[in-house]
C-alpha cells in the first residue's frame, strides 16, 4: 500500500478534499482532512460532524406506491414478469434529489411490452432522478401499467418504515439513504513542543448528495444548532421581559373583553325574563279565550255529529279526511289519531277531537269550520 504525502498549512486550520471517487452506480466517495487542530479538538469536531452527516441530512425516497386493481403486494400482475413485491422493492432503490422538503406524488403510465425503468417515472420539476436507467419491472405482454407514487423527504434520524392507509397502496422500506456511511480517524504529530492533530472524514454517499455538498450541509445544521448559545444572557432576559409584558397586555384585553361579554349576557337575559313574562301574560289571554270558544263550539260540533244521519255509514267510510283541504299540521294530527275516514271523525266527541297533540285553536276552528260547510 502507498502512502500519499500530504502537505498541510502548519499555521492556518483549513480543510481540503484528498480523494472523490464515483462507481459505476453513481454512489460517491469523499476523503477530506482538517488540521492543525490542537490535541482533542479532532475526536470533537469528527464524532459532531459525524451525527450531524447520519442524523441532519434528508433523504428524499418513494415511501408509498399505489397499484390499480391489486388484491396484495404478494400479487401477480398478468402480463409483467416481476410480482408486486418485487416492483415495490425496485422502486425503494429509485435515487432522487431535490432541495425542498416536504410530501409530493408522482406516476408511472406505461404500456407494454418493454422494460419499465426510471425515466418513465413522471416526477414534479424540482425533483431529479440520479440514475435514470435504475429498472422497475418488464412488460411481456400489451398492456398498460399504471403506479401512483408518494414520495417524502426525511431526516436521517427520522427515518422510518411507513405505514399506508391508502386502498391498494404499499409501503416502502427506505433502502437507500443520502449518507450511507461516515467515518473519521485521527493522525497526531508533534510540531516542535506542541502536539498537534489531523482529522480525516470519510464520506460516502448513495449519489444524491455528493460528500462535499454533504460536509457543507451537515457543517450548517450544527452552526444552526449552536446559534443560540452565541446569543447575550442579556438578550434572551429582555427578549422574555418583551414576551411576559405582550401576555400581560394580552391577558388585560381578555378579561376586559370577558367583563363586557358578562355584560352583554346578563342584559340579555334580562331582555329575555322580560320577554317571557309578555310571552306568559299573552298565554294566558290566549288560553282564556280557548276555552271560552271551547264551550262556544261545544254546541256546534254536536249539532255536526247530529247531521251525520243524512249519510249512510258505508258513504262515509268513502269520504277520506284529505278530500276536505284540511292544513298540513292538521290532517298529520287526524292520520296519528288513526282518523282517516269522514266516519272516524264524525263518532270522535268533542273531547277526543281536544285530546289529539299538538291540536291548537287554529286547527279545531279550520275542522269546525270545514265540516260545517260540507254538511250545510
């Protein structure tokens, strides 16, 4: 094995990219080194960067495929030589990059015979495909094959199986993340009295994310991490005060707001006590004057009962009550009393026709009235 010498800045920390590599796959390999640093600030900086590659980075993958007319993911689809499963497991292996985040859809419309690969998969603009002839599924036969796709960014930490409600749709597994491996040694020198350190990182990457892009990235999200920690003490004390007296004032306006809305109710409620002792009195006048037109039609309605010899029983078993343009509420009152006929009615006394529900003044005087003129 040969040894490459490396020449470093012994004054000034940089980094530099010592090694890129690219398969025939399109995965990436990147060795970069770091230095001087002072003893120890190279197993710091190495085991951060390290969990921020793993942990910080975002994965963009299909995580849920839909089929049409698919009982199973164990299922054959006739005229495709692959099984369901076997496309599902092609599909997670489909490498994409994008720089946004979040949940988008995509399809597959093909028609056979042919081999289906990645480029048939019809994607929104802002999401590549990093290798195009990745295969999916062979078509022996005419027919048309059609997938919906569901495609997620996710943190590397967040990583995990999903689970799909959708009819007919299967979860993926994620099988290929951005950062597929991270690892970091250090190599220690003495620079006259002092001891001094070089860090190396290694990178590989499934090639949607190249190792340098990454390193970048990962390097940012730390930055972000530790922003905070920058800040004064002072600062966050005045940010909080700022807070405590905006929720003061808020608290202050709400209950101003609930005191008048308690206002509001009680003269409201009064206006509504007020309301229903009009609404009493009222009642009662109107109850004086129904039973006053009760012993008034008293008289009335038995002289109606009286006429009723004028029909044979067998006629007015013919004569339904709907035939007398009776209202709605009053004829649905007569059907529940089981009163159909003109001979059901004419043997109810005055006192059944009162107990019927809901029967008010109106009503007993539309049937007085009614019946009154179809007997004279």
């Amino acid at each position: 094995m040969t040894r490459k010498k490396i020449r470093i800045s012994i004054r000034t920390r940089r980094w530099k990219c010592i090694n890129s590599e690219e398969d025939n796959k399109g995965s990436q390999y990147g060795r970069f080194i770091l230095a001087p640093l002072k003893e120890g600030q190279a197993d710091t900086i190495g085991t951060a960067m390290r969990r921020a590659l793993i942990g910080e980075i975002e994965t963009t993958c299909i995580t849920s495929v839909k089929f049409q007319n698919v009982i199973h993911e164990y299922s054959t689809i006739t005229g495709v030589r692959e099984s369901v499963y076997d496309i599902v497991s092609n599909l997670q292996k489909i490498r994409l990059r994008t720089n946004l985040s979040g949940t988008y859809e995509g399809s597959i419309c093909v028609r056979g015979p042919g081999d289906v690969t990645a480029q048939d998969i019809i994607l929104p603009p802002y999401i590549e495909i990093v290798d195009n002839t990745q295969h999916i599924a062979s078509l022996t036969e005419p027919i048309s094959l059609c997938i919906g796709l569901q495609i997620e960014s996710q943190r590397g930490f967040d990583i995990k199986i999903p689970y799909s409600t959708r009819e007919r749709s299967y979860s993926t597994t994620v099988g290929v993340r951005s950062i597929q491996n991270v690892n970091y040694n250090v190599h220690s020198y003495r620079n006259g009295n002092k001891r001094q350190e070089i860090l190396f990182l290694e990178i590989w990457t499934n090639g949607s994310v190249t190792p340098k892009e990454a390193l970048q990235e990962a390097s940012r999200k730390l930055i972000d991490l530790f922003i905070p920690f920058l800040r004064k003490e002072e600062a966050n004390l005045e940010e909080e005060a700022n807070l405590e007296e905006e929720a003061n004032l808020e608290e202050e306006a709400n209950l101003e707001e609930e005191d008048n809305l308690e206002e509001e109710d009680n003269l409201e409620e009064e206006a509504n006590l007020e309301e229903e002792d009009n609404l009493e009195e009222e009642d009662k006048l109107t109850l004086k004057n129904f039973y006053i037109n009760y012993f008034f039609y008293q008289w009335g309605w038995d002289k109606l009962r009286k006429n009723k010899i004028n029909l044979s029983s067998q006629s007015m078993k013919l004569i339904f009550i709907d035939q007398f343009g009776f209202s709605t509420k009053l004829y649905n009152g007569l059907k529940k009393a089981n009163i159909h006929t003109l001979f059901d009615l004419v043997n109810k006394s005055q006192e059944d026709i009162m107990k019927i529900e809901h029967l008010s003044q109106d009503e007993f005087e539309q049937l007085f009235f009614g019946m009154e003129l179809y007997f004279n």
